[in-house]
C-alpha cells in the first residue's frame, strides 16, 4: 500500500471521511482548502499549511460552521499569509 495519496483518489478520500463523520459533499470544500493551503505554503511555510487548514476547521466550526462561515475564516487566514513576515 502506497504511503501517499495519489492526487485522482482525494476525492475517494473525501468521501470516506464523509461518510465516516456524517457529512455533506458540500461539508468538505476541496478547491478552497488546496487553495488555503497552498497561499500558506508559498506565504508563510510549508509546515504551515496543515496547522492552519486545522485552524480554519476550528474557528469556522466555533463560528456555526456555515459555508459562508468557512469561506470568511479562510479569507482571513490567506489574507494574514499574504501579508505575513516572519520576524527576524
């Protein structure tokens, strides 16, 4: 079995943790995650990604969890990563 997931299965991914967790197709924003975690990456750092695609969840989540909720914390994650300079 292969360490990593090809990028054709994330979807078979996402629906496992769907069903495993009781959740919509829509529950699991695939491009807007990937998104977040790439202006993170390039932005902030690699290891940055994962930690705030977690926070994301988090603080949408304490929010309501709405779609809309999701995309506003996402919004402010990128926008901090787009501005961010690591202290010296």
């Amino acid at each position: 079995m292969s360490e990593r997931l090809p990028p054709e299965a994330l979807d078979a991914w996402a629906e496992a943790l769907q069903e495993l967790f009781g959740l919509g197709a829509d529950d699991i924003p695939i491009p807007l995650i990937l998104d977040l975690a790439r202006d993170v990456a390039v932005g902030v750092a690699r290891p940055a990604a994962p930690l705030s695609a977690f926070v994301a969840g988090l603080a949408a989540g304490r929010a309501g969890g709405t779609p809309e909720q999701v995309r506003a914390t996402v919004a402010e994650i990128t926008s901090l990563a787009a501005g961010w300079q690591a202290e010296d």
